[in-house]
C-alpha cells in the first residue's frame, strides 16, 4: 500500500486534499474570534506504507524541491561549555548554517517545492525578518516570485537579506500581526499561494525535518562512543533527547519538532517523546502563560528577540495541544537574561545566535538544576547572531 497524504483538522478530525487553496479546517476556522490564535489550523498526516528507514516522511515528492541545500545542519557537542555546565550530554542543533541563517529554511523549502509541483509563480507572506528572508533565499532559488510584509521596525540585516535575493519588500507600519493581516488580504485578493506561518500547514511540516536529524545524529554519536563493534552494530539508527528547548513566538517551530518526533514514535525509530520546552521572552510569552492558565490573553509584546515577538502567537492552540498531550513545559527569560546568554553562548562555544536563539539557551541555563546531569539535552539555535547586530552590540557593551 502506498503512502498517502492529507490535511487532517487535530480538533474535528476532518481530512482535506493536499492542494493549492487549502490552508484551514473549514468548520473549525469558522469558529474564529478576534484577538485569538488561528482556529482550524491543519496538520499534515499520513497512512499507508512507511518511508524508508532513514529517509523523512513529506508531502511532496523530492523531485520538486529547489536545488538548495536546506537542513542537515550540524548537533554539535560544545566540549567548554559542557565542562563549564556540567552537563556532559549537552548539545547545540545549530541551524544557522541553513542557507538563509534560519531555521525557517525548512518551512521555505518545503512550500516552495509545493509550489513547483503545482506550477505556482508566486509566493506571499507575513514575516518579523526571519521567514521574509528565508522564502525571498529558497525562492531566488525556485525561481518563484515572493512579496514580502515585514515590520519597519524588523532589523536592518533582515531585510537587506529579503532585498538582496530580489523578494519585493513591503514595510508595514505596525506590528506582525498587521503585517499577518496585509499579506492575507493581498493573497486573497490575487489568489497567490500564502506561506503564512501556520496558516499554511506546510509550515509546520517542515520545520519536523530537524527532529530527524537530531535522533540520527544523537544515535550516531553513542555509537562512534561504543566500546566494541559489537555493540555498535546492535545500537539504534535513531535515539530520542531526554530535553529539547524551542525559542518559541507563533509556536511553529515548536510544533514542528514535536510533530517530528512524534513521526519518530509512530514509524518505531524511537521509543518515546522528549520533553520538549517552549523558551519565551517575558514581553512575548502568550504560550506559556496558556500553558499555566489555558487561556490566551492578547497582550502587546515587547522583547529584544525580535523572531519570537507576537502578540498572538497564530499557531497558538496547536502548539499548546501538542505541549500537553505529551507534557511539554515552558520556561520565561528576561530580555537581560537573553543578552546575557547570547554573550555566554558565544564566547564559551564559538557559536553566535541571535537573541531569538539565545531565548533557548537562556531558558535552558533558567532550569539547568532541575535536570540530572547525564541528561540528553539539545538547545535548537534557529537564526544566526548576525541578522541582528543592533541587538547583539548590547551585550557587548556597543551602541549602533
């Protein structure tokens, strides 16, 4: 039997055509209220025969992604930080070495290959920088039109990138939730493909891609650690972290790498979840306060993490679902506390993330007691520091 695709609705269970025009669960979307996260979002699910070991799961054939080498960035093990924090099994999942210097690569990757399977030209979104440069760099390479609606206030860097690749920036005097509303007005109007963060399912599906990667490549150091051949051969092709931390704003990414890993569970390759933690910023953090409360309260954000400030985090409700259903946690950091662990991070390890991944690393150094020290531990590092020098010179001391 075949694989076979689909969009399923996780609130109705209801199934739709993977297919250009479909981004929400119809019945459930019209549940919508204002100042809420999206209702109806989908996920992408499928039946039928498993990929090959080794291989990941996703909708659209390999013959249509663009000639661009997103994903299999390193997990590296930072040997001085490790001494440094006593945590022997602590590794960094460094995705600035994706082609844009983010981790929305992924997501890019795979909504544009969608397009090229079905003969889209355009490509349309809402972005605070990371994800407007990430489809203007994967689009440059599909040779597909992307318009961007980015924020004025996003870092300089970011849309110098967006430009640089010939994507047509649109700078919105507001917030992202603005920006949000602007590109879906413009692609309903012109009917061009949204990548919308959540909004188009696709996103999520290919921000999974990392989990893979990590339970490889985690199985793949234990064996290189073995004693004797033997014990090698008979280690596992894929092996679970014991924690992850997200830096987490609309709650893509964090999904994403829940949504991998649960493929993980399902196909067998690993035996069970990780705990997985959503590091917000105290002026961006809707996600864990609902996670504590179960209501999301619209509030203002305001953080130096540009890449995870939202008022309200579109992919809210799914992300919260999937946190409980398999005892995700949350930890907040001040915006001081992020600063602190930017400068922390690279000076000890030689790796420079912007304050958005710095969030992470921060949360993780927040509850670092809490956890045994011979715990697996992966801090996902999704955009590089250099997208934000304004924001980094800060922590050094430096005013631009």
């Amino acid at each position: 039997m075949e694989t076979r695709w689909m969009y399923r609705c996780p609130t109705c269970g209801k199934t739709y055509p993977i297919e250009p025009g479909r981004y929400l669960c119809d019945e459930c979307a019209k549940k919508q209220r204002p100042d809420e996260p999206l209702r109806g979002v989908l996920e992408c699910a499928w039946e039928g025969e498993a990929p090959a070991r080794g291989s990941v799961p996703l909708p659209v054939e390999d013959r249509f992604f663009p000639p661009i080498p997103v994903g299999q960035t390193p997990l590296w093990a930072p040997e001085r930080l490790r001494s440094e924090l006593g945590m022997p099994n602590l590794w960094l999942k460094d995705d600035t070495c994706n082609p844009s210097g983010s981790y929305k690569d992924r997501a890019s990757w795979l909504v544009a290959a969608f397009a090229r399977k079905f003969g889209i030209r355009e490509i349309v979104l809402a972005s605070t920088g990371n994800a407007a440069s990430s489809m203007a760099c994967v689009g440059a390479a599909a040779d597909i039109k992307i318009r961007v609606y980015v924020p004025k206030s996003a870092p300089i860097a970011k849309r110098v990138q967006i430009l640089q690749y010939g994507a047509e920036l649109v700078e919105v005097d507001g917030t992202y939730d603005l920006a949000f509303d602007q590109s879906l007005a413009y692609s309903r109007a012109t009917g061009m493909l949204s990548r919308n963060t959540a909004y188009n399912p696709l996103t999520i599906e290919g921000k999974k891609t990392a989990s893979f990667e990590i339970a490889r490549d985690l199985a793949t150091a234990k064996k290189a650690a073995g004693a004797d051949v033997r014990a090698m051969s008979a280690a596992p092709a894929y092996l679970a972290p014991d924690h992850v931390f997200v830096p987490t704003g609309d709650g893509v990414i964090i999904a994403g790498v829940i949504r991998g890993f649960e493929d993980l569970v399902k196909l067998g390759w690993i035996e069970r979840m990780p705990t997985v933690w959503a590091a917000q910023a105290e002026g961006s953090c809707a996600i864990a306060r609902a996670l504590e409360t179960g209501i999301f309260e619209p509030r203002p954000s305001s953080t130096i993490a540009d890449s995870i400030s939202v008022d309200i985090p579109r992919n809210g409700y799914f992300a919260l679902d999937r946190l409980r259903r398999h005892s995700g946690r949350a930890v907040v950091v001040s915006d001081g506390e992020i600063l602190a662990a930017q400068r922390r991070l690279s000076r000890s390890s030689g790796l420079f993330a912007e304050p958005s991944s710095a969030c992470a690393f921060a949360g993780f150094l927040k509850v670092k007691e809490q956890l045994a020290p011979e715990t697996r531990v992966v801090v996902m590092l999704t955009g590089s520091g250099l997208k934000d020098i304004k924001s980094a010179a800060k922590a050094v001391g430096l005013t631009i």
